[in-house]
C-alpha cells in the first residue's frame, strides 16, 4: 500500500509530459520543435529519462503493488489488472524511443534540413499517437481496478466509484485523435482526481491494514 500510494505523488513523469516535452515539442511546427530539440538535447533527455524511469520502476512496481494489495478481493481479476498495467508500461515504454529517434535526427549532420524537419516532426506524432493505444490499455486498469476497489471491504467505495470514472476519461483521450478530432477535451482531466483520492487513502489508511 506504501509503495503505491507513493507513486502517485513522483514528480518526474510531470517533469518529463509537461514541463520538458510541453516545453520543446510543438506537433504542429517542425521548424520549432527541431530547433529546440538541436538547441536543448540535455533537457530534451533529462525528460526522456524521468518519464522512462517512471515507466520502467514506477508502473511494473506498481502493478505488482496493486496486484498484492487487491489479490484478497479476487486473485484472478487482481492478475489481468497488473497485466494491464504492466501492458501501458511495455507501449509507453516503446512508444518513447520514437522522441530519442527524433533527438538524434535533430542532431544528425549532413542531410537536408526540410528532410531533417519533417522526420522529427513525424517521429514526435508517433510517440503521440503510439501513447493513445497506451492510454486505451491505462482506461480498462482503471476500470478493472476500479470493480476491485468497489468488491473490497477494507476500502470506501467511493474511491472504486472515482476510479471507474477515470478509466473512461483515459480512454477518451486516447480515442481523441479518431472520433474528438479538435475538441478541448482537457476538462476529462478531471476525472484523474480518483487516482489521487486512492494514492492519498493508500498513504494514510492502507498502511494500517494487515
């Protein structure tokens, strides 16, 4: 219960998303975003390296966490929901080696600039859209997890209730792309509070639990 009440509150993948990747990729300016990544690399990767730590320790941790945590309530149900995490892991993981690509396109010398441009730019979008699959596979842990949470006596079940509500919220905005096409759907966000109700609960109450 410690270990995954802990991993809600680690800054790096916040650092890496929002603070590094917000702040150098532009998906829709090639020009920029291969400026910035030629003129910024250390940054560019220090966030690379904070979001796969984040995946590589943090998610596998964490689905075992879940996984020892829930296995009272139904081993089995308990089993797919680590797989499922383990499973956005695997895809966030693989779909991040698109943005070191693009690092090392940005930096490459001797080929054509427009050329240069464009790869980066495409290699950026793909890491985006290769993370929408990902964010599929995030919704049903939630929404698995969240049946669990709702089953366990020895957890409210509000915070079942708040992350069933953040599983389709995920999912929403890895379907985005294909059917919410230039909607703001940044008010989905929202529904992540669940995450954050049960990381808290985890903290204070689940440690207590034997």
């Amino acid at each position: 219960a410690l270990i995954a009440g802990l991993a809600v509150f680690l800054p790096n993948a916040p650092y890496g998303e929002f603070y590094v990747f917000g702040k150098l990729i532009n998906y829709h300016n090639a020009a920029q975003t291969t400026q910035n990544l030629v003129q910024h690399p250390t940054l560019f990767l220090s966030g690379i390296l904070a979001v796969l730590f984040n995946f590589v320790i943090w998610d596998i941790v964490l689905a075992w966490a879940c996984y020892s945590f829930l296995r009272p309530v139904k081993p089995q149900l308990s089993l797919l929901v680590a797989w499922f995490r383990l499973i956005f892991a695997v895809l966030g993981i693989v779909a991040l080696f698109n943005f070191l690509f693009a690092l090392h396109v940005a930096n490459l010398p001797g080929i054509d600039e427009t050329y240069r441009q464009q790869q980066v730019l495409q290699l950026v979008n793909q890491r985006r859209f290769a993370m929408n699959l990902a964010y599929l596979f995030f919704g049903v842990f939630l929404i698995l997890e969240g049946v669990l949470i709702c089953k366990a006596s020895y957890i409210p079940k509000v915070i079942g209730v708040l992350i069933l509500l953040a599983g389709p919220a995920w999912m929403i905005i890895g379907l985005q792309p294909y059917f919410f096409k230039g909607s703001n759907l940044s008010w989905v966000m929202f529904f992540g509070v669940g995450e954050l109700v049960f990381g808290i609960w985890l903290l204070v109450q689940g440690t207590r639990i034997k």
